[in-house]
C-alpha cells in the first residue's frame, strides 16, 4: 500500500505535464521571424504583409506590439520559425520557407486582439482613448475608428473619448465618420464624448458637431470647414450641389446632438452673417443676420444681439468663443479634469487598446508612404539621368528610361490600393503617369531607330 502511495504523486504531475503541453497555444512554441538588412531579427506573427510593407506582432498576450516595416528594408521572412517556450517542448518543426511574394493585403488592423489591463471594479468609473488624428482620408477614415470603437467596446468603459487633432480632409471620409458616430450614439449604450487637444478644423470640426458631449482644452482651436473645389473642371452648378450636400449632412448631423446648425453653417459658409444674443434665462441664441435686423425684437433677449460672424469671413473659435455660443459644453485641463466635469472622478483609464489599434493604422500609412517617396525618387532620378545623358550612351538611356517604366507600373498600383495616395501623386506627376509613360515609348522609339542607324553606316 505505502508502494502504490509512493508510485501515485509522479503519475498525477506526468499526467498534469502533459495536459499542460497539450494545450498550450501555438505562439508558446512557434513564431515568424523578419530579418532586415540591418541583420536584426524581430520575431512574433506576421500579422499581414504585402509588396509595400510587413506587419508583426511582437510578445505574448496580453503584452502585444505591433511593428510595421517598409518592405525595401526586409531581407527574409520565415514562417513558423522555432521560438523560445515557457515550458519543455517536443523537437521543433522545420523552419518555414522565406516568403518572397506577398500573401495578402497589408490591411488588416483590428485583426489582432488587443488586450486591455485586468478588470476595474465595476463600480469604479472608466474610460478609454480613441485618437482622431490627423487628415480625414488618410489616418482618420470610417472604418479605422469603427474597429477601434469595437476594440474600446469591449473593454466595457463609462466612456469612450474621442480625442481630436485634425485639420480635416477629404470630405467623403467625413460623410462616413458622421454616419458613424450618429448611429452609435443612437444605438450603443457608451456614450462619446469629443475632447479637442489641438485643433479641429474643417471636417473635424463639423464631425464634432455631430457629437452630443464636446470639450476644448485650453489653447485649442475650431472652425474654418470651406469646402475646397476638388478639380478645376467642376461647374459652378455641381460645385453648388456637392456644397448644398455638405451643409445638409452637417445640419443633420448637429440637430441629432442637440446643437445650433447655424454654428457649422458659419463655419462652411463665409458669406452668412451671424449674431449672437441671450434669451431671458440668458442661454446663447445665434440669429441669422446682423444685429440691427432684430431690433424690433428686443424685447424676447435677455442680452441684445451683437455680430457675432460678419461676412466674407468663416467662423473659428476659441474655447472660449465656443463656450459662449454653445458650441462645446465646457473646456477640460486634462482627463482627470474632464472626470471630475462629467460626475465621474475618480475614474480610471482602462489603456491604450484602442490607442494600439488606431497606432497600428498610422504605422502602415507612414511605411506606405516612405515607400511611395522611394518610388517616386527613382522615377525622377531616371528622368534626371536621361535628361543628362549623351546621345551615344544608347545602352544607359534605354535601361534608365525602363526602370522609369517599371516604377510608374509599381505607383500606379500602390495608388490604386491607397486613394489617399492620388492627390500626392498628382502634385508630384501634373502631367499624368500614362504621358510619362507615353513619353518613355517614344524615347525608346527613339532609341532603337538610332541603333538601325548606327547599324547603316
């Protein structure tokens, strides 16, 4: 009896080894691995990768960073190589075969899970960042911030911040983002509430509009939302419509968060003319016209109407400027600041999930970038070095002028794959791709017919 009690401990621990081993997840014994020309090393999970950029996870959740490197700087990539375990594990596989080609699209932010900090108490207030910075269109686009409302979601805070820093952009993304907030703040039980650190110009200012909680801290600014011709073949009358369709949705968007439309109409349109008086219990009341226009009517104001946006001018506020008129519900020193403003101090932040997500975002962006100023580089060294060349340096002319050709064929597509790319390459390339490359044909017409003639003589 004592043998078979001496026996059992082993048993029971070998037993509890190997259901451990069993189910311990794959990222404990296998990872991919990027080598980059600089010869380090980085391992984790290639979360996406395509001929412009490759996307890894680094670490073990919940402790997850995602990194973004531009393709011209990766030597290899191996899948499935063998990476330290936490624990004793069977023979490592094979390591995995250098990937060469892409294997699909680099956009994939959201995918990984981001892991929050352990559970707050559910009695304890919380919140959660979610960065609207930068251009509408490039970093700030509709479907970006609706993964990073996911991803704040499910953290289950009290509030889900929006923190805005931009100037605005591309008015089609700015449609998106107010569809999008107007139909979370009409379904989803978090509220949002807009903190501007910074600036909120144009469409960032109209999005903010649209949401029914804004503050400004100290030194910020908004306003200033003209919309911007987009060709110089655009009709006055289409011109008309497209600005007709703007203001709609930004009157829309305002009246749904309980806000004065004819702030944002000040803000897009400098020919209006806005005053600002009190009613009796001495709330803003803006009024469209100038103020000698309401005389007849002082009797309804606590405070007699004063210009408040003359004409030729678009409106921009400060915090204190906003306050007054009721364009923003109050100005925040800091979270702390804005907990305390909302019932709520005391409360805690919940991390930077969401932070994460939107970084991961911008960190693609910025490497498609770097490799769109590569490619754009090569094409105009080419041209430089034609320009430069002889005409006996048949052989150099024609390999310059079809490496032109092979990096207007890579552009093009990155620019078909990126939209926020068009307006930058038609700054860069005023004449069009498709005359440069005609233009490459006709050199390289030229060049032979002068190795025919070369041959003649």
């Amino acid at each position: 009896m004592k043998k078979a009690l001496s026996v059992w401990p082993p048993i029971r621990w070998m037993a509890a080894a190997f259901v451990i081993a069993l189910f311990l997840p794959a990222w404990a014994v296998m990872a991919d691995q990027v080598r980059l020309t600089d010869g380090s090393v980085h391992k984790g999970k290639v979360a996406s990768q395509d001929e412009y950029v490759v996307v890894l996870d680094e670490g073990v959740p919940p402790n997850v960073t995602r990194k973004t490197f531009d393709r011209g700087t990766v030597e290899e990539i191996t899948l499935d190589a063998v990476a330290p375990a936490p624990a004793p594990a069977p023979a490592p596989k094979p390591a995995g075969a250098a990937v060469a080609a892409p294997v699909k699209p680099a956009s994939t932010m959201g995918e990984t899970s981001w892991a929050a900090k352990p559970p707050v108490h559910p009695e304890t207030p919380t919140y959660i960042v979610v960065p609207l910075q930068g251009e509408f269109g490039v970093e700030i686009m509709g479907d970006v911030t609706a993964r990073c409302l996911e991803v704040a979601k499910k953290q289950n805070p009290s509030v889900i911040i929006l923190e805005v820093n931009s100037g605005g952009g591309l008015v089609a993304e700015l449609f998106k983002m107010i569809d999008l907030v107007v139909d979370w703040q009409g379904t989803e039980a978090i509220p949002l509430v807009v903190v501007v650190k910074g600036e909120a110009y144009s469409a960032a200012a109209i999005l903010s509009m649209c949401i029914k909680q804004v503050y400004m801290t100290h030194g910020s600014a908004m306003g200033a939302a003209l919309v911007i011709q987009m060709g110089p073949g655009m009709i006055d009358a289409v011109a008309e419509k497209f600005s007709s369709a703007i203001r709609a949705k930004a009157r829309t968007g305002c009246e749904f968060a309980g806000r004065n439309p004819l702030i944002v109409e000040g803000m897009m349109d400098p020919d209006v003319v806005l005053s600002l008086a009190r009613d009796k219990a001495g709330k803003p009341v803006i009024l469209k016209g100038s103020p000698h226009e309401f005389r007849s009517e002082s009797s309804r104001f606590g405070v007699q109407p004063k210009m408040f946006k003359p004409e030729h001018k678009l409106l921009s506020l400060t915090p204190g400027e906003a306050i007054d008129c009721g364009a923003i519900d109050g100005t925040v020193a800091g979270y702390e600041d804005l907990g305390k403003t909302l019932g709520l101090a005391g409360w805690t932040d919940l991390g930077p999930a969401a932070r994460n997500a939107f970084k991961s975002h911008t960190d693609e962006i910025a490497a498609n970038k770097k490799a769109y100023q590569a490619i754009v580089k090569q094409i105009k060294t080419g041209i430089s070095n034609v320009r430069q060349a002889s005409g006996t340096q048949l052989t150099a002319t024609e390999s310059s002028v079809n490496q032109i050709k092979a990096a207007i064929t890579r552009l093009e597509k990155m620019v078909e794959k990126y939209d926020y790319m068009k307006m930058t390459m038609a700054q860069d390339f005023p004449m069009g791709l498709e005359r440069l490359k005609a233009e490459c044909d006709v050199m390289l017409g030229q060049i032979k017919n002068a190795r025919v003639q070369m041959r003649q003589r």
